[in-house]
C-alpha cells in the first residue's frame, strides 16, 4: 500500500521542475548546425512551437538558434522540411546530464 507522503514525493507538476535538476556541460561548440538560408525559406518553422527546450525563437523575423540548454531529443533535425539543422550528439561527456530525482 502506497502512503500519502509517498503520492507527494513522486508527483511532478510540471516539465520545468524536472529540467531543474539536470546540469548541462555546454561544449563550445555547437551540436546542432542551423542553414539559416533554408530557414527562411520555411513557412512553417515548426522548429520554433516543438523544440521542448525552446531553443529556437524568431527575433526579428529570423529563427534564432542557441544549442546551450538543447535537451538533445533530435526534434529538430525530425520536423525540418527543409533538411536545415545539422544534428549530432555532443562530444563525449558533454551536453545534457539527466538527474532524476
């Protein structure tokens, strides 16, 4: 039988409180290569509302991209129609460190 303060300790509320716990070890330089060309030929630009991340954000009409909080799911390299994002896991060691907690 499962207790109440166990029920407590166990339910999560939302993505940010998970995301709290992990610790990134951003490289210099990036995973994820952006062909901002291509970008603006996209009328779409699902990468900007699915990245979970929010890594990517218009600014001034462009998409703007910054690798450091990327939670490395490949999202972005799956819903591009226009083949723009470059996408490899960062080099060994580095990138995102899941805690769960």
């Amino acid at each position: 039988m499962t207790t109440e303060t166990e029920v407590k300790k166990r339910k999560i509320s939302r993505i940010e409180d998970i995301l709290n716990n992990d610790v990134w070890d951003v490289d210099y330089e990036p995973h994820i290569i952006v062909d901002y060309s291509k970008c603006r030929e996209c009328e779409w630009k699902p990468c900007i509302r699915l990245c979970p991340a929010e890594c990517y954000t218009m600014v001034g009409g462009e998409v703007l991209f910054s690798y450091e909080g990327c939670l490395e799911c490949g999202t972005c390299r799956v819903i591009c129609p226009e083949k723009a994002v470059k996408w490899e896991y960062p080099k060994s060691g580095r990138g995102i460190h899941f805690r769960f907690s």
